[in-house]
C-alpha cells in the first residue's frame, strides 16, 4: 500500500501493483540521466507535457527502484504496463504530481 505522505503512488505493472516513489536518490538518478542539472530543470521538463518514450523508462524505472523494486532500464522497456503507451505516461503523471505537487 502506498504512502502518499511520502509521495508513494501504485500501478499495475507486469500484472502485480507495484509500489513506485521519486526518493532523493531517484531525482540524482534523473537529473544525471536526463541532463536536467537539478529539480527545477528536471520539474520544468516534465511540465511542458512532451515526453519522449526514453523518458518515461527513467521515470517509471528511477520510481521502481525508489519503491524497493530491483529493476533495470531494460526490464522496464519490456515490462507490460497496464494501458499500454497510455498507462506508462499516466503512471508518470501521477509520480510526478506526486513529487512535485501541482499539475504534472
């Protein structure tokens, strides 16, 4: 069960909710994998809404591995996410309003 004091949201990913949270850890892992060089640039990159599909394996996976899941980039581009392409980018949505507040 998610805590959403926490910034914890969950999704259905492989048939299994699974627990996803931006922890500072994973911000580092995103700021230095998207080249956003800190929180307001990784912020005002998603708030435009263009994502790209390499962006959403760093988001969901940077928010896997912050939930205690034991995933790599590869095993998130394979992953079958409820909704499809749709689902992927609305389970970023959430992570991130759920990180940043406001509307992502």
């Amino acid at each position: 069960m998610p805590n959403i004091q926490r910034g914890e949201i969950s999704a259905l990913i492989e048939g299994e909710e699974k627990v996803l949270c931006l922890t500072l850890g994973a911000l580092a892992e995103l700021e230095a994998r998207l080249s956003a060089g800190d929180l307001v640039g990784l912020s005002e990159r998603f708030a435009g809404g263009r994502v790209s599909a390499r962006d959403l394996t760093a988001i969901i996976g940077a928010g896997l591995r912050g939930g205690g899941n034991a995933v790599t980039d590869d095993d998130i581009a394979r992953m079958s996410i409820e909704g499809g392409l749709k689902g992927a980018a609305e389970i970023a949505a959430r992570l991130l309003r759920a990180t940043f507040g406001g509307e992502a």
